[in-house]
C-alpha cells in the first residue's frame, strides 16, 4: 500500500498495518485479562494508572488525560476513594480546585496488577528464542517510538 506525505511517498507492507494493529489489540486484551482484583473497573484503574505514571493531577487534568468528561472523573475518583485508593486534598494555590492523588493502598494496587500482567508476559517471552526475543525488544522500542513515547 502507498501512503504519501508532504516529503516523499513511501512504500508501506501490505496488510502490516492491519496486522500489527490486530497483534496489539489482542496482546492489551490479554494482558488486560491479568487482573488481581477485578472489583474496580477498567476505567478506574486507567485512573488508577494515569495518577501512577503522572503524579497527583486535579479532577480536570485527570479527566483530560483519560479523555473524559470532567462529570464522569468525578465519580471515578469518589469510588476510588472508597476503596481507599485515591484521596483528594485542597489546590495549594487555588481553592476552588482539588488534588487528587493516588494512597498507599492504591500505589499497591498498581504494583500488584503491573507485577501480574508482567508475570504473565515474561512467562510467554521465556517460550520464545533468544532471536524472537531480540526482535520483539528492538519492536518494542519502535513501537514507543510510533506511540509518542
């Protein structure tokens, strides 16, 4: 298939789109299904995940970050703080916003589920050679790269 952009036009595999696209889907999808507790929704751990990797965020940088509606935040985070895995505190400079951050129990949370998702791809990474595991760290970095990352 060719794909042209302002510069050149390039040359692109045919179906590797569709394929890469395909393997991603199903490997998320199952790396999803790796859970420890399955009592929170997905959409609270991405919550969950986002307040790990960003650090505390208010209800609006956080909802932005899911790509939600401020609203619909608002409830994640009143049931993530009553499971004791989000709290919320004053802004220290504005006191119409609040800070959202994640507790101990919810920091665990997420070393937990991160810790069984990883136990279940090094088990599969350990059924392949050495070069499929060469090729798959060096797609990996590509794949970052492609991603934003």
């Amino acid at each position: 298939m060719r794909y042209a952009n302002y510069v050149t036009e390039i040359e692109v595999e045919p179906g590797l789109a569709s394929r890469l696209r395909l393997a991603v889907v199903r490997l998320n999808r199952r790396l999803r299904a790796q859970r420890v507790n399955s009592t929170i929704s997905l959409t609270q751990v991405s919550a969950l995940s986002t307040l790990h990797k960003c650090g505390p965020l208010t209800p609006g940088e956080l909802a932005a970050r899911e790509g939600v509606q401020p609203p619909s935040m608002t409830r994640v985070i009143a049931a993530l703080e009553e499971y004791g895995f989000a709290t919320r505190r004053p802004h220290p400079t504005d006191g119409r916003q609040a800070i959202v951050e994640l507790t101990e129990a919810g920091q665990g949370y997420i070393n937990d589920e991160v810790s069984a998702r990883e136990a279940w791809l090094d088990k599969r990474l350990a059924e392949l050679t050495p070069e499929e595991r060469g090729v798959l760290s060096r797609a990996a970095g590509i794949i970052d790269r492609m991603a934003g990352q």
